[in-house]
C-alpha cells in the first residue's frame, strides 16, 4: 500500500512563516501562517505525523538553521535552489501563499532543485574563509580611496619618486611625511583615520591568514590543500577556498558537472540552423568561480615550476604532481589557441579556468 504522504512548502521571511501542506493521494491543500521562529513552526506541524512530511524552503537568508532544527526533531527536510524553480509563462501574480503552493506542488512531482547541505563545521570553515576574503576586498577599496584622495589633492607619488607601485615600503613612508607635513587640519586627521582604518583591516588579515594556514594543515584538508597546491596559481588560501565550497568532491559525477556548477556554462541560443553562443552563465558559485579565473592570471606564459611552486610541490605524490603539470601544460596550449583565434585575453583565460575545474576535480577525487 502506498504510503500517504505530506509535502510542505514553507515560504520564508522575517515577518512571518506561510506554510502549504499538499497531501499526495488526495491533493487536499491546507495553508497556515506562524511566526517565524522554530518553535511557532513545530506546534502547527505536530498535528501531523512527523514521519509522513517531507518538507522543503528555499534557501535564503535563514541558511541552513531551518534545516537543522526540522531535522535534530526527526523531520526530512530539503533545501531548493531559488534559482531554479520552475516558472509558468504568463502567471504575473506573487504572493507567499502562492509561492509555499508552488513550493509544495513542486516538490511533490520532483520538480524541485535540491541544494547540498554541509555539515555545521564544513559551513563555518567555509565561513571563516569567506570572511578574509570580504576583509581583502575591502582593503583593496581603502587603498583604491586613499590612492584616490592623493590624486585629488595632486600629490603623485609614482611621478615624484619614478617608483613602480604603491603600497610598499617606500610608498608608506612617503605618504607618511605628506601627512605630517600638512597643515589643514582636516586633511590631516581624515588621511590618518583612513590609514589606521586600513592598517586595521592589514592587521585582521593577517589573523585571518594564521588560522586558515592552521585549518590547512588539520588531517581534514592536509592532503587536498597540497594536491591543489601543487597547480600554478594556487596558494593555500585559494586552495582551502576551493575546498570549503565544494565539499565533498564525490558529489560531483564529472568535471562538466563541476564546472556548471560553478556557473561557466555558456549561454545558448541556437534555433531554426542558426547557432548563437554568448557570456558564461555565472548561475553557480561565484567564490570558486573567481579563484579559479584569478588562478589563470598565468596560464598564457609558457609552463615552468617556479621557485615557489617548487617549494610548494615539496613531499607531494608524483601523481599529483603529474596531474597539475598536464593542467599547465593543457591551459598554454587551449589559451595561446584561444589567442591566435583572436579571442579576447580575459576570454581566453575564463575559458583556461573552466579547464582547470576539470583537473581540480581529478586531483581531489585522488586524494578524497
């Protein structure tokens, strides 16, 4: 006998949970709303069976705290990618009672995207290196306003001392005298506020390197982080990046899956003969995305180990080694084809990066 079961869509936000049951042998629908809060939410669902719902939200800004409360009291709960949810061409209304239908209904007939959920630990390390990378984008847009202040107030310092680029030594202390040497009062307290703002966040990075070079070296991540560091434009950090948003490896049957992923599909628009290609997508994750592009900053010079790649490559399997080497010596040759064809340099090298997926995928199912 076929088990009766309950599909609730659960439509999410900070004001109120609306909530669809849609019972699937009658179709009955009952619709309720709670306050958004776990336990509002566990007192309307406990006058059903818990072990007959099958429960699904949109991933949004809750996160995966739902999840984990509706499954630490027995509950099967699924997180649904946004993005794909299927939309009907022509319905132009909106509202949370039609999206927790939608939600319910779609899920019942396994129409739904279903996102991986990671454990607690895996999403905090992922966490902790998400947040150096906001502290380093963040610095890069206080130097880029200090170096434009100077500007404004026509102190070059690349014209007047013939330096090649900022933020060294040299260009600290010549920024240092400027300052000292002013005498409006304001200029004065405002240049140094932004530069104690920017030593600051210097400061945090670092504290941030430290522990990520320690989760590095823990038996979790050890030999993944050396099989990635091994490739030409990885270093630990980018390497601990790619590795805390991708979780398991093995999830992934094969590197097209990877790369999609990771949102360097190409979109298509081919109908009636003719063939029309355009931009990579961008619809997956965007942090692996940008490692790996900046990752080919290198991939059109000619392949060598350098020095430091060479330390980095020190005690490592020869197969993996291997594995990086084809990876070096496959990315010069599709980017150069790429540049003798005329394509763009950026194109060439984004196209060198969805490449390069394919290889971190084999080195990780090595070691995994």
């Amino acid at each position: 006998m076929q088990k009766n079961l309950f599909y609730v869509g659960i439509d999410v936000d900070d004001k109120s949970f609306h909530v669809a049951v849609l019972c699937r042998i009658s179709n009955d629908l009952q619709e309720f709303k709670c306050a958004p809060n776990i336990t509002s939410l566990l007192k309307k669902l406990s006058k059903f069976e818990s072990n007959r719902l099958v429960i699904c939200y949109e991933a949004s800004h809750l996160g995966f705290s739902l999840y984990r409360s509706l499954a630490e009291k027995g509950y099967r709960c699924d997180v649904i990618a946004p993005s794909l949810i299927p939309e009907l061409p022509g319905k132009k209304q909106k509202t949370d009672k039609i999206d927790a239908r939608k939600l319910a209904e779609y899920h019942m007939k396994n129409l739904l995207t279903i996102v991986h959920v990671p454990s607690f630990v895996e999403e905090m390390d992922r966490d902790l290196v998400r947040s150096r990378k906001f502290l380093a984008h963040q610095s890069a847009k206080q130097k880029n306003k200090i170096t434009s202040f100077c500007r404004t107030l026509g102190w070059h310092y690349k014209q007047e001392t013939g330096a090649k680029s900022y933020w060294n030594a040299s260009h600290l202390n010549w920024l240092e005298k400027k300052v000292t040497s002013c005498d409006n009062a304001s200029l004065k307290i405002n240049l140094t506020i932004l530069q104690r703002q920017l030593e600051q966040t210097l400061e945090n990075i670092s504290l941030y390197n430290a522990e990520i070079e320690k989760l590095a070296k823990t038996d979790k991540y050890a030999k993944k982080v050396s099989a990635l560091n091994c490739y030409r434009g990885l270093d630990t950090n980018s390497s601990i990046a790619i590795i805390t948003e991708l979780g398991d490896i093995n999830r992934f049957k094969n590197p097209s899956h990877l790369m999609s992923y990771c949102g360097f599909d190409l979109i298509e628009y081919s109908s009636g003969g003719k063939e029309r290609k355009f931009s990579m997508s961008k619809d997956g994750n965007k942090y692996v995305r940008s490692v790996a592009i900046e990752a080919c900053q290198y991939a059109l010079m000619a392949p060598k180990a350098s020095a430091a790649l060479r330390i980095r490559r020190r005690g490592v399997d020869k197969e993996l080694t291997n594995i990086a080497d084809r990876c070096m010596a496959r990315l010069y040759k599709k980017g150069t084809r790429l540049l003798f064809a005329g394509k763009e340099r950026n194109k060439a090298k984004v196209a060198c990066a969805r490449e390069m997926l394919g290889f971190v995928w084999e080195s990780l199912r090595a070691v995994s």
